[in-house]
C-alpha cells in the first residue's frame, strides 16, 4: 500500500485555525513543528490516522503517534494544561498501543479542563517534519472524521532511516529580499528557478516547510521581505539549485511595483462617513457616472457525494487544461503586444494552475467521492483561507487570483461559458472581480469597477489601470446592497462612490467625462495628420501590426504606415509553414489595407521565447541567445529564400521595405542582400525593396556606422535591446519592473545608432514598445530618432505629443540624460523636463 501521502482527520470536533493562531508563541511560532489546531466543541481525542502510540504525557493531557508513513504527530490537548497533573483527562490508550484511524485516545471533563487552563485549543504538531508536508484540506469547522490535512512524504524521509538519494543535500539560509515577501509572482519566480534543476527543493521558515514546486504552499509560509528562510535542495545537483535559489531569494525587486508612476489617493478613513458617499480605496484612477449593475455569482448544483472519482478526475483535469490553454494564450498575446505587467500575472496563474498543492487537495475529495466542482471549489477555497489568515495584505490579495481561477475552472465543468450581458456605460459592483472577468467588462464597454473587497495592489487593479477603467475597492459590502439600475457617481481618483448623486452632479460629471472624450476626439481627429514638432520637424508615427485585419485599424487609427509587421505570427500554431502563395498573400493584403502607405515587414523571428513545432531544431540550453531570428534564416535557407520570394512578389514593391531582425554583424546583411539580389534576378524582377535592420542588439547598435553603410534604414527594437543590453530576459515575471528601455546604457546605445546612421544619411526609426510611450517621445526625438511605430490604438495620442515638443529643446535635453545613472532617474527627468497631461 502506499501510505506516503495520508489524509490526516479531525481529531476533534469544532472550528479549525491555522497554527499562527494559536494565542501560545511555543506553537503559533512553528518552533515546534508544522500542524493545525481546533477548539473543541466535543469532549474526546480521536486518533487522526492509523499507527502507534509512542508516548502518552505523565499528565495525559498529550498523546503522540507514529503515524504509519513514519510521521510523528504530538497531539496536546488545550494549553498550559500540564498545570492540571492529570486533572480531568482519562487517557484511552497505553505507550506502544497500535491504534486504528478514529480510535478514542483521551476523554476530558470539558468544563473542567477549561476553568483550570488557559484555553482548550488542541494542537496537532508534525515533530519531525523533515521529509514530511503538512498541507491542510480545510479551514472552518470540522466533525470529528473529517478531512482535515494532507501528510506526504516529500522523499527523503529520515524517519525510515533512507539515504538522502543518489545525490547529495545542500542547505543554506537567505534573508528575502524579494518586494512584499514570498507572493504569487516571487513564489512563480521561484519556482521557475527551480524547475531549471533535477534536484528536490523545499523551503523552511518559522518550523514550516514547503516544496518548491508548490506555489500555494510557498505563499502559506507567510515568509514576508526581510524574514530569513532556509533552502535545502536535494539530488545530483544540488550545490547548482541551492545556488540559484538563494540568489533568487536575495534579490530584490522581483516583484514589479504594481502602481502607475503617481500615487493613487487613498479613501478618506471609514469613520469620517459623508452622507450619500461609500468610502473605498483607489484601484484605477478616474470619474464615471452609470447605473449599477451587479455582476453575478456562480452557484454550484448540490453535491450527494455519490460521484464516481474515475469520471470526475477526468472532468477536472479536462477543465484544468481547457482553462490553461485560455490562459497561455493571454499570455501570448500579453507578450506579443508588450504588456509586461498582464505577462506578469497570467505567468502566476499559470503556475497556480499547475500547483500541486492545489491539485492534490481537489485529488483527495475527487477520491472521496465528492464532485469534481465541489473538489474545486473546495481545495481553492482552503488555500484563500490559509492566504487570508497570513495578516499578510499583499497576500490575502492573491486569494483573489485563486478565486479567478477557481470561476474560470467551475465555468467550464458546469457548462456555463456564457458572460452575462451587461449594458454599456454601467458601472460594475460586484464582491470582487477578478482578471479573467475584466476582458467581457472591458469588450462590454462598462464605466467603472466597484468592490465590496480586493485592494489596490490586486492584478485586477493593475489591469484596470491598463485599460483606463476608474476603479474602487474595499468598498464594504453595502455596495452590494445598492439597487440595480440606480445612477452613480463613482469619482474613483477621490475614493468616493456617490450613491445618491443630485441630478446636478450627474450632469457635471458627464460634462467632465465629455471634455476629456473632446481632448481624445481631438486627437483622433487629426491622426491621419502629419506629426510635426513646434520648430517643424516631421515625425512619422506608424503602426506595429500582425495581419492585414490590424493594418486596417492602424490605417484608420491614421497610422503613416506600418513600421513592423511581425511575419512569424504566420507561422505560428500551425502544422507547418505556409507555403510562399499564402505568405505573399498576406503579405499583399497588409499592404492593401495601407492605402498609399509604407509597410515594413521583418523576415521571420522565431526561435527564442517562439518555437515552431515543425521545425526541426535542435533543443537550446539558452535560447535566447542561440538560433533566432536572421540566424535561423541562415541555418534553414529554404525558409527564408520562400520569405524572401513572397516579398518580392507583392505590388507595388517600392511600398514594401524589408527587415531583418536580430542582426549582430555586417556580413549578415550583405550576405542577405545578394540573396534577394539573386532571387529577384530568378523572378525576373528588376526594383528592389528597400531593406533595413533592426538594432536590437548591442553589437548591432556599436556598429551602426558601418550597418547604415550598408543598409536602407534602421528601426530600433528596443524591447530585445533592453533584454541583451540589460541582461535581463525579457519574458522574466520578476525583473518586468526594471527591464526599462529607459535605462540611459539604452539611451547611449540609440544616440550612437543615430548617429552612425546619420553619417551615412539614413533614417531611424524605433518599432520597440518605448516608441508608445509618450513620456520617451521627447527623448527619442531628441536622440535623432525620425520615425515611431507603435500600438495602434496610441497613433493620435504619439502624434499629438509629437506636436507639443520642439525638437531642437529635445536634442539639447536629451544629452543631459545620457549622463544620468538609472532609468528611474531619466523617468524623474522626463516628467520634468517634458510635462504631459
Ligand atoms: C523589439 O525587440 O523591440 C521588437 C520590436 O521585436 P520583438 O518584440 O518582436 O522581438
Ligand atoms: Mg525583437
């Protein structure tokens, strides 16, 4: 039989409380063990496992048991009852008694026991918890019986006196300097790094432990910034992940700050209540009016707890992977358009999907004949509970991400995909929201968000900010008691949600809301007009694209062309490459879609962070810097020549300019000019597109001079140029925040990239996220920078601030910053020199 993992039950009955909790510091410290406790409501000890009894306390107020997979397991009844000497207790069982799951093991005189001693709080403590794991199943009131923790083996058990493995054990202690301690996102950071070796991690803080690869059991050490944790890590390389571990560990600023650049205004405190007003706190700044609108609940059917486990295991992970596959795919698209910040937390949710903690848990109840919602529902409601008993903020808030996932899970195993509609204009009340439903919100085109609970610093108050939508939380639940269809005023920058506005008031807001809409309207309007700065240098604003669908939008979002096609997402998710027809009619179609516009369309990138599984490359150690990009056209010739040949093809050609990505030296260029040299003598073409680089790597930026010798243009990507100068990777959740291509070695690297480009009278553009930035539109400018392609959603705005600036200002300002020391600094610096409403 494998009893490595046992179900641990209730051996009491009454309200369960984590250790933390217990009002003696001798056990809510850990300094005991791992366990659990409960205030008993009954008056009997049960046996919470099958094994032997190993000891029974003089007093009898305490029993422990060897449970049968070696674990040793205190049971002490009440606290400072020692001080009763056997007062009250009947002990039922004898040293070296061999006990079944259930069995009575001690009888108390309840009133008795409670006069006589501090508090009747009944501990379970693992005392050997080295190769054991405590994780608990529930965390309200239990029946004696109950499922109550989970006990496994974590593989190297001393208790049955195994060696340690094949390979060795290394151990170290780290003071974490990870931003708000061991959350969501440093927890998956972890675990990432870890995942890098074959070796076994666990973590040790205040007595406790946790397996690396358990996200939830990670987060429920409750180890906050600052506090020392211990790292052992066992197998054949050992010494490596330890190593990698504690560096992870002692690194800060992992965690990405999840606010915008100003403070958010904090709610005026509960106590000084304003008539008509609910106080919340800020989560996205701005002001709406609507009617209200409750988002609903989703309720789960009864549970007989007659299911069949085979059936319900499949229906779960069949959901479990369904729901996976959703997120990776947010994912990708949070990656292709450069949302470091949604990368960040749909990276987390992945890895809570995968969460063994999580999946055991519902396992357990599946096994136990309970339904595979119920399962769900119940294992994630656990873990919130043990997140929410932490006193941690920051990770009481990532409950809020579990019960994300715990919705988007239930939706798919009890069919109901459907969203509720909801008007748009409405103002959003709901218990909280989480990320997954902001998307329907969003697309729905609500007004605001309001929240009974959640906290500024929730995932879905980051990407609210993204979208721009006002938000408050921590409302209090009478948000929820507002009637539907009532006119609000939420005025989220000021924390206050209006709920008895006058008509007055209704009126002016909407007068405000439409001053702001005019400013956009404004903007909009004069988007298909060049952007030309103060001093009348011209600035040519083009759109980043992926397919002609979003070359449409660009061009009537009045984009001056495409400054990026990325072709690779062609060949993505498919079985195998298009053939060059398709290529070409893609291609065509883009620069259909552009009226009399340029299109720049980039040869494949693919390798790195993107594979193609129909291409037989060989595994990277470090992809990143291995075969991607123009490397990958020369390794694989065919492709790029079927490229190369589809671009030819299309008409007029003048239109159409060609870039190759991921160039590190000269040669490469040249050798590709011969080659569409060549290939268009085959075709019988005589014109020539023109052809260009992106500077995305250092060494690239450093020979810009002899490149643009060579080359049409130069567009900048300073997304890879961030990542290679910067040596962070750029799909790295923890260093989002700092991977800035603000940071003045980038500066330096495109003041020298226009430069050389200049000498050889060739233009430069930036097809990087930085070129959507209004806050860099100054800098760049100021850098020599003549062309910027960005989201295209954000021409107007780019090209509105392009027509606030004088270039010659910017030139002169922008030397000042290359001699700054951070990117924090030029940021300071911008929001100085060049203010933006
Ligand atoms: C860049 O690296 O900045 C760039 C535009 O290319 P991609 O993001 O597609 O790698
Ligand atoms: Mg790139």
């Amino acid at each position: 039989m494998n009893n490595n993992n046992l179900a641990l039950k209730a051996f009491l009955s009454g309200p369960v409380m984590p250790l933390s909790r217990v009002p003696d510091p001798v056990f809510s410290s850990g300094a005991m063990g791992d366990g659990i406790a409960i205030d008993p409501l009954n008056d009997c000890l049960y046996a919470p496992c099958a094994g032997v009894v190993m000891h029974v306390a003089r007093t009898r107020h305490a029993v422990t048991l060897k449970a049968d997979n070696g674990a040793e397991l205190l049971l002490h009844l009440g606290l400072d009852t020692v001080e009763l000497q056997g007062e009250g207790f009947d002990a039922l069982v004898q040293e070296g008694t061999r006990i079944t799951e259930g069995q009575p093991l001690l009888r108390f005189d309840l009133d008795k026991v409670a006069r006589g001693s501090k508090s009747l709080i009944t501990v379970l403590i693992l005392t050997n918890g080295e190769g054991f794991q405590l994780r608990p199943l529930t965390t309200t009131c239990v029946d004696v019986g109950a499922p109550l923790l989970q006990l496994s083996r974590t593989g190297s058990a001393p208790a049955t006196a195994e060696p340690a493995g094949s390979g060795g054990e290394s151990r170290g202690h780290v003071r974490v300097a990870l931003h708000g301690g061991l959350h969501a996102r440093p927890a998956a950071l972890l675990r990432k790094s870890a995942q890098a070796f074959s070796s076994r991690a666990e973590l040790r803080f205040a007595g406790r432990s946790a397996s690396v690869d358990s996200l939830v059991g990670i987060m429920g050490l409750g180890v906050g910034e600052q506090d020392e944790v211990e790292v052992i890590c066992r197998g054949a390389d050992s010494e490596a992940a330890l190593h990698a571990l504690l560096e992870t560990l002692a690194t800060a600023g992992a965690e990405p700050t999840p606010q915008p650049v100003t403070p958010l205004p904090v709610a005026a405190p509960r106590g000084a209540e304003e008539p008509g007003v609910l106080a919340g706190v800020c989560a996205s700044p701005g002001l709406a009016s609507g009617p209200l609108v409750r988002l609903g609940a989703l309720h789960l059917p009864d549970d007989r707890g007659d299911s069949q486990p085979d059936e319900q295991h499949r229906a779960l992970d069949q959901a479990l992977e369904r729901v996976r596959g959703d997120v990776r795919a947010t994912l990708q698209q949070a990656a292709r358009q450069g949302h470091a910040d949604e990368e960040a937390i749909f990276t987390a949710h992945l890895a809570l999907l995968e969460d063994p903690g999580l999946l055991d848990a519902a396992d357990l109840l599946i096994d136990q004949r309970v339904s595979a919602a119920h399962a769900w529902h119940r294992a994630v409601q656990t873990h919130c509970g043990i997140l929410q008993s932490l006193g941690n903020p920051l990770l009481a808030e990532r409950a809020n991400d579990l019960r994300d996932l715990e919705k988007r899970v239930l939706r798919v195993l009890l069919g109901n995909d459907g969203e509720q509609a909801i008007a748009a204009g409405s103002l959003v009340a709901a218990q909280e929201i989480t990320p997954s439903d902001l998307g329907p919100l969003v697309r729905a085109g609500v007004a605001g968000l309001c929240m009974a609970e959640g906290g500024a610093t929730s995932h879905v108050a980051i990407l609210a900010r993204a979208k721009g939508l006002p938000c408050l939380v921590a409302l209090g639940p009478q948000v929820l008691e507002l009637d539907e269809g009532r006119v609000l005023v939420l005025d989220a920058s000021n924390g206050r949600l209006e709920y008895a506005p006058s008509a007055e008031r209704i009126a002016q807001v909407a007068m405000q809301r439409e001053q702001r809409e005019q400013a956009r309207q404004q903007q909009r309007a004069r988007a298909r007009q060049a952007a030309v700065t103060r001093d009348g240098r011209h600035i040519e604003v083009g759109a980043n694209v992926a397919n002609p669908e979003e070359a449409a939008e660009a061009f009537a979002a009045g984009a001056d062309g495409v400054g990026l096609l990325r072709t690779e997402f062609l060949f993505l998710d498919r079985q195998q490459a298009p053939n060059e027809e398709e290529q070409q009619h893609a291609y065509q179609g883009v620069l259909d879609a552009m009226g009399e516009s340029r299109v720049i369309i980039r040869t494949i990138d693919v390798g790195g962070d993107k594979h193609l599984a129909y291409l037989p490359l060989p595994a990277e150690e470090n992809p990143a810097l291995g075969l991607r990009g123009i490397r990958l056209g020369q390794a694989l010739p065919q492709l790029l020549d079927q490229q190369l040949r589809a671009l030819l093809r299309v008409a007029p050609i003048r239109r159409c300019r060609v870039l190759l990505p991921m160039v590190s030296e000269v040669d490469e260029l040249i050798a590709i000019r011969q080659r569409l040299d060549q290939l268009a003598h085959e075709l019988g073409i005589e014109e020539r597109p023109e052809l260009g680089v992106m500077i995305e790597v250092p060494s690239a930026a450093l020979l810009a001079d002899q490149l643009a010798e060579h080359a049409d243009f130069l567009s900048i990507g300073t997304n890879d140029l961030s990542q290679y100068t910067l040596a962070m990777d750029r799909c790295h959740a923890g260093l989002a925040a700092r991977i800035d291509a603000l940071h003045p070695a980038l500066l330096r690297l495109i003041a020298q990239t226009c430069a050389g480009a200049a000498r050889h009278g060739r233009w430069v553009g930036v097809c990087g996220a930085l070129a959507s930035e209004a806050l860099a539109t100054p800098v760049l400018i100021g850098l020599g920078v003549q062309e910027l392609s960005v989201s295209p959603g954000l021409v107007g705005e780019i090209k509105a601030r392009v027509r606030e600036l004088n270039a010659e200002d910017c030139r002169q300002r922008s030397q000042e910053l290359l001699a700054l020391g951070s990117a924090r600094a030029v940021r300071d610096a911008c929001a100085r020199f060049w203010p933006h409403a």
